[in-house]
C-alpha cells in the first residue's frame, strides 16, 4: 500500500499520526509509554491504540476487497492489510486484537488512561463512551508526547448503563451471555438486532457517537449467531 512518510510529521507526533491514519478511516484512541512489566521489546517506546473513526469506518469497510470478496471474518482482514501497512511506513511493530499471539488489548486500554472499567465492567472511553473498540495499535520505536489526561466519564454520571439492559443481563453484577442472546432472538430483541446494545446506547458519551446502522446490524446478526 505504501502511505508515504511525507505524510506525517518527521517528528512522529500524536496528532500527525492521527493525521495519518484518519486517512485509512481509523483514529488514535490513547496511548502509553510502555513499562517493563508490559512485556513489550524495549525498542518500543511508544504503543497507540486504534479504533474505527466513525462513520466514515463502515464505508470503508465494504467497499474493501476483503468485504467485496467475501472473506471469512473481513474486518480483521481489513486492519490486518491495513495497519501494517502503517506500521510499515512508520517503522513500527503491528499489534492486533485478533489471531495469535493475543495481545493484551483491555489492559493497553486501561494503562492508556484513556479508556476505564465502566460500571457494567466494559471498557468505557473518554470519548466514544461504552461504542469503544480497537482494531489494532502501533508500537513506535520513538517516544512521542502523549495528550493530557482526560477524566473518566461516569465519576459525574447517573450511571444508566446499571438498568438499561431490557432483560437485564448486563449489570454491575457481570454479564449473562446466554440470557443476551435467547433476548436477541426473541420477538422482543428484534429491534435491538438493528440499534445496538441497550446497555452500550444508554452511556451519554456513546449518546454522541455516530456510528453507521449497517455497522451496528452487521455486528449483531454476527454476536446473536455466535451461540448457534
């Protein structure tokens, strides 16, 4: 693919790889200098998670030769072809939530201090809300300046992510899996087939979040047939 490094800075900054990646309908969603205790190669001196930059992710997605051909799980196939792609022009190491070795993605969301344990456990981001997820991070041989801190969303929250599940079976207690899926499958979790999770939708940051419908009922039809 070969993006160029004359499209980012040559200093490598945060923003300028943001810059970057958006143009791949991705974005930056935090980062960390990595510690000892991350059993990550001490080149790395800087690790940036990705997610989906929405809505322009989905476009993307299917209108890619992974979707078009119809592959098996397209989406991983996509980040794969594409965030390496990235790290290649960078000169960084590719991470992904998928396949093998699994990296440890919840607890890079966690040390990047831009994502917490929501009251319902998921991971909940500063500006995505519980609509959070990464399709992979870059592991930059550079220490690069981080942005500062943001505060953790629910401290000032009613927290109505507690009682939204229609069936509750995701709460503070943890999560039903089986009880979710009988839902979806039921006349009544039809409609949430199409919208997306009751508990993810109900977070006020999620609530600003623009994310296209045919993502969301992809991603569904996917979960809701996983228990078949």
């Amino acid at each position: 693919m070969g993006l160029g490094l004359d499209q980012v800075d040559k200093k490598k900054t945060y923003d300028s790889i943001d810059q970057m990646v958006q143009t791949e309908k991705l974005r930056i969603l935090g980062g960390f200098h990595p510690k000892e205790e991350d059993n990550l190669r001490p080149e790395i001196k800087t690790m940036l998670l990705l997610g989906p930059d929405e809505p322009k992710f989905w476009k993307g997605i299917i209108a890619s030769p992974e979707w078009l051909s119809k592959e098996k799980n397209p989406i991983d196939l996509w980040s794969y072809r594409i965030i390496n792609a990235i790290a290649k022009d960078l000169k960084a190491s590719a991470f992904f939530p998928f396949g093998t070795p699994l990296n440890p993605f919840y607890e890079w969301a966690l040390r990047s201090k831009s994502a917490w344990v929501s009251p319902v456990s998921l991971l909940v981001h500063a500006e995505v809300g519980l609509m959070v997820s990464y399709r992979g991070a870059l592991g930059l041989k550079e220490k690069i300046k981080l942005p500062a801190l943001k505060l953790r969303p629910c401290a000032k929250c009613s927290k109505p992510c507690l009682t939204s599940c229609n069936v509750s079976a995701l709460t503070e207690r943890g999560y039903d899996v089986p009880k979710c899926l009988s839902y979806l499958k039921s006349k009544e979790g039809k409609t949430n087939l199409s919208i997306g999770c009751s508990v993810r939708l109900s977070c006020p940051v999620s609530q600003k979040f623009i994310r296209d419908p045919g993502q969301t009922a992809y991603h569904m039809s996917i979960f809701s047939n996983s228990g078949n």
